[in-house]
C-alpha cells in the first residue's frame, strides 16, 4: 500500500470527523503492522493515541475488525486471554482492517477518540477511500 | 529432545495443517520453554506467532496442555490470575505437552491461526509424531 | 500547536525529502512529546519509524536539537549515559526543537531515513514553515 | 517470501553449518520482521536464539546486511546510538538482507552460535538459496 492512499484514507477519515463534530486520532498500519501515517485532531485526549494504533494492530495482526476480535478474544469468547498477545490488544470497535481485491491483506485503519460507534463510522468512511 | 526429532513433529502437525486446509503457526519448545522449531505457513494471521509460542510455553511451564491450563488458571478456576504470571500465560487449547516414557517433560509443541479444535488436532498430530 | 500546523510542516518536510529524492520518515510531537501527525514516504527503511519519533522526543525533552544534544550526552559529552535515560534517546542529527516567538517550547520534528545531512535538511525545512 | 522458500534457505544453511562442523541458530524474517523459519540445532548456545533473530532483525529494518550496520551504527559510526534504538539492534556479522531482483526486500536470515565469519558465511548459503 502506498503511502498516497494511505494519505487519501486519513483524509477521508479526518473529513467525516470534523463532520460529526468529533476530535479522533487516526493511525493507518501497513500489512506487518508499521506505522504509515496518523494524525491527532486537536482536542483528542492523548489516551487515544496508543488505542488507535492498538486498534489497527489488532484488525492486522487478526484479519478482522477489532470489533468481531472482541467475538473472539474477550472474557466470553472462544479464545479468552487471546487479547493478552501480541503486546495487548483491543477488543472493541473503531479498527477496520483493509483488504485488497484478491483478499490479501493491506493493513489496518485505527481510530479512538469519539464513541465507539463514531469511531467506527470514521474508520469506515477513511476505509471506504481505499477503493477509489 | 533432539532438533531431528523437533522437526519431524513439525513437518507432521504441518501436513495435517494441509490436510485440514487451515494455515497456523507451529511452534516447539524445549523442557527449558527456549525455541527449537518453528514454521509459519503462508496466510497465517501474524498474530498466531506468539500465541503459537505462548501455547506451548503455557504447556511446559505447568506440564499440561494449555486446555487442561484453561480450567485451573482462568476466572472460575481453582488459580484464578495464574494466567497473568511468567508473562502471560495462554488459557485455550492448542499446547500439547510432550513426555518422554518415563514421564520427564521433552517440551512442547504450540498451534496457532485455525479455529481452537483445529489447532488441537494439528498439535496432537504432531505430538503422536515423538514416538515414530 | 494545532493539527493544521504540523500538517503544513509536515507537507514542508516532505517536499524538501521529494526534492532530494530520499525517502524518509516524518514525525512531529507536541511540546509533552505526544504524536501530533507522521508519514513515512514509500521505500523508507522501517528502522527510521522509531527513529524519527526518538530525535524528535529528544529535541523535546532537552530542548535543543537533536544534534546537540550529542555533544552533551554521548561518549566524551559533560553528561555521557544521559543518552540512556527516559527509555533511550538519540544523539544524533535530524531532530529539530520548535520554539514559540517568546521561546516556550511548542514541540519538535524528527526525521529519519536518509543520510544525517539530509535529515537535518528536511527537519529544518520542516520547521521553517512553522513561521509561515 | 512464501515459507517453501523460507524453509529452502533454511535447509541450505544448516546444511552449510553441518559442513563447517558447528552448531548455530538460523532464523528467517519477512519484510516486516515477523518470523517465518527457524531451527536450532542440538548443542547451539541459548543466547544465540535471540540473537540470530536480532541480526536478522537489523537487516531487515535498514534494509542491509548487519556487518554492514555495524559501520553505521555503532561507537565511531556516523549514527552512533542507532544500534539502541527498536528494541535493540545487533553490529555484527550473520544477518544478511534478502532482496527480490527489483531491488525491494523480502526479508532476511539471521545466523548465531558459531564465530562471526561462520555465521556470516552460514547466512550467506542459505541466501544464496533463494534464486535457485
């Protein structure tokens, strides 16, 4: 993935943000989870940041949105103590994992800051930018 | 345990991975928890690496296989917390133990990337592979 | 500092990287050393993620740059070891301090990726645009 | 990389160490560190296994071979500190960057336990394995 699509997404995610009236910080992982770019919308707590970036870490390191991880890693799920690996991960949503047409995984977008469900509907709409 | 030995674990829990059209991590420690082996196959989640390893580590540490672990050391367990011990321990299964015929820990072989029943049956298929 | 301001640094930093034809990576932190925005431009060796991010935390945390913080913290500097405190700092050039018009520190920019030269170049372009 | 190569250059190297009589770890990276292969062979020192992965590490961080790094790197080097930095970086011989014919980095081999002009030369046959 090149970092002018990367760009693209964060651009789009950013958009829907300052949309919703929302401060995030937003961090898109390549597909061995390295950081490509991130910003932090002023006014994001600073707690945010590493949750983003958890957040991309998880959909990548899993091929999932961090959001059904949360089906699988958490007290409850199939795999309890799953959320324990990897450095700690994060079961809940706002970490949309990018694919490419044939299914190979490109990386993730991460977002926290807002809700859950703002979160998530801002990683979306940067996520939806990656097709076009 | 020798490396020959290791690796002939390997290539089995490997071909019954092929079998069952999964890709996992497969990963085999020593009686000392230190790698000997390792194979990744291709389209494994880069998650399953370390929980592969923290699988078998969860195997020789408490010489069991880390589903029998998953009853004494998650909530509910007689050691609730013991999980959070040695650096994080994993309560699932898919950690097969390995003994020689007079009951000595050899080690561990650890599966990770399928569903938890998957990972178990390719564990086991490795581990039946110490005595050939 | 706000978003917009180290996003117009950033773009500065990364023309100046487009012009000398090398890639690098980006980093801008906050006057408490917390990410703010980065890139890294395609090709760029993974290594300059954490190094970028570490001239750019040490020009912070001593208030000057990068660069002179070396002869201060490094073998034969007043302070030798004083490289190994707050988890590791970098003595080395690419790292430049932003300062406010009355000198109150606003943050800092790191880059990472190319030669020592041509890092400081590109971080100085950088926080040339602070001013704009 | 797919791991039939992986394993291909693994088996080359420890093939080579077989003939050089000594005993070593072999680990192999992708392009974004992440392990792919490794063996260690019955009598190698346990502190090679870290290492082995950290020479390969480095290689594949700077996109270079770590006898290499260490010229950069290290005490006397223009970027002296850089070694201190992603976790800890390794300046010496056995980890040899892997690169596809277009220049762009698969990944790499790192080789620990014997001396460092075996170890580089162990690394060096099982890269050689990779365009057969």
């Amino acid at each position: 993935m090149k970092l002018s699509i990367a760009t693209t997404m964060l651009d789009a995610a950013h958009a829907e943000a300052a949309r919703l009236n929302v401060a995030v910080c937003i961090s898109i992982l390549d597909a061995g989870t390295w950081p490509m770019a991130m910003i932090r919308m002023d006014g994001t707590p600073l707690g945010a940041i590493e949750v983003a970036t958890k957040k991309a870490r998880t959909s990548v390191l899993f091929q999932m949105d961090s959001a059904d991880f949360a089906e699988v890693g958490s007290p409850g799920g199939k795999a309890y103590t799953l959320e324990n690996t990897n450095g700690g991960l994060t079961s809940f949503g706002g970490g949309v994992v990018l694919k490419a047409a044939d299914g190979s995984i490109l990386g993730a977008i991460g977002v926290s800051g807002a809700s859950v469900d703002e979160d998530i509907a801002i990683a979306r709409a940067g996520a939806a930018a990656l097709s076009t």
